[in-house]
C-alpha cells in the first residue's frame, strides 16, 4: 500500500487499518543551538504540529504501542536520556507515548551505526590517492546496506499483529517491510522550517561573498597591495589555529 497522508483513512477501510500492521513515520528534525533568531520557535512549532497531527492519526488508526527512533542507541530509559539530550521536541512526542504505554525499541546496533558515521567521515577527508578513496566509499556503502538490512529486520520482527508503530527517521522514504501499512505524519510546518532554513542560508551566503568583495576592494586600494587577495590566503584560520570554515550555518551543527 503507498503511503498515506494524515486523515486519508476512510471508513470503509478503517476496520482493516486496526487490525493490521502500521508505522507512523516522522521526519526527524534536529535542534540546532546556536541558530540564527527564528529557528527555535519553528523548530518547536513543527515538533508540536507532529504531535497533534500523530494524536488525530492515533485515534483513527491506532495508538502507538512501539517507537523506534534513527541514531538512538539503547532502548527504554536509555534511549529517552538520550533522545532527551539530542533532540528535545522529538523526545516531547515521544514521551507522550511512553507515558501511555508504548515501548520504546531498540533500533540501531550499535557497532554497525558507528561504521557507517566513521565511514562517512573519511569520506569528508580530502585524500590524494583515487584507490583509497574508492575502498573508503566501498567499506561506507557496504556499512550503510548492512545497517538498512538490520533497521528492516527489527521492524519485521518488533511490531506484531495489529499493533501500530511510531518511526522517527531522517528519511521518510525509509524502508518499511511488505505487510505493514506506512503513514507520514508530515505537517505543513516542516516545509515552513525547511524554507526558512534555506533563506537563512543563502542570507548567510550572500553576506560572506559581500564580505569578501568589501575585503578584496580594500585590499587592492592599499599601496603595494594591488592584486594581493588576503582572503584567499592559503592557511587562513578560523582565530583558534584551526582552518576557516564556510561560514554557513545548518540544523544541527
């Protein structure tokens, strides 16, 4: 069955909606302290939206009865400290639920989790030789099969007949075993905080490259200085001995 939007279920087939498999799958937005004014209240907003929108859905087609959560390791209490710490709105929804019943899953393994994060950063690395590169992006690509592998396999075996799941993930479109029915909770104030973190952005763009031309400008006014480019100084630092970064700003950094 593809997936449904919020408040698709009908009553012609809800009666066959209680007594099957479903996940209520959520895009999990991250925090970011530190953001520019603007993002906590949308933040907030969205995580609120998720609430309501998951209670309405819960009350057609299901309470949830189990939670599993992308990049959480551990299960019950451990996993809620950690959520707690990590993500405060996710673990606002999830708490709710817990409250009232649910169980909250183990879903990551824990080694194959951490290869594919190690992984991905030697891919960030700026490496010389291709055949390193390539072994990397292969040892990545196998970690990230392997750990979809284990994701689908406890979703298989953790939700049982009837019972109604509740899945926070980075990606919506995440696998879900044939059997299950799929579900995305996806509010209008998700597209509201996307849209504002891309103008923040390019705001923050637009600055830097203003920046720059206002440097160069300045740069080449000053006598023997013509065509010297201090911003473009190779091992320019960020004023902590480390090299400069973009700049830019994104959730969760």
């Amino acid at each position: 069955m593809a997936a449904e939007e919020l408040g698709s279920v009908g009553r012609a087939v809800a009666g066959d909606i209680l007594t099957s498999r479903k996940v209520y799958i959520v895009t999990m937005a991250q925090p970011s302290p530190g953001a520019p004014d603007g993002f906590e209240e949308r933040y907030n907003a969205y995580w609120n939206a998720v609430d309501r929108q998951l209670s309405q859905i819960e009350a057609r087609a299901g309470t949830v009865m189990r939670i599993f959560a992308e990049g959480v390791i551990g299960r019950g209490d451990d996993a809620m400290l950690m959520l707690q710490k990590s993500n405060p709105g996710a673990h606002r929804v999830v708490r709710q639920r817990v409250s009232a019943g649910a169980v909250f899953e183990e879903f990551e393994d824990t080694d194959l989790f951490g290869q594919m994060i190690d992984w991905g950063r030697c891919l960030q690395i700026e490496l010389i030789s291709q055949t390193v590169a390539e072994d990397i992006q292969a040892r990545y690509t196998e970690a990230a099969q392997k750990r979809t592998e284990h994701l689908h396999k406890r979703l298989e075996e953790g939700i049982l007949e009837s019972e109604a799941a509740l899945i926070l993930s980075g990606d919506p479109t995440v696998k879900i075993p044939d059997g299950i029915e799929r579900f995305l909770i996806s509010p209008p104030e998700l597209d509201a905080l996307e849209r504002w973190v891309k103008q923040a952005n390019e705001a923050i763009r637009q600055q830097m490259v203003e920046q720059q031309a206002r440097a160069q400008e300045a740069g080449a006014a000053e006598p023997g200085h013509e065509g010297h480019d201090h911003a473009k100084q190779p091992g320019a630092t960020d004023g902590n001995g480390g090299p400069s970064g973009s700049g830019l700003w994104t959730p969760g950094s």
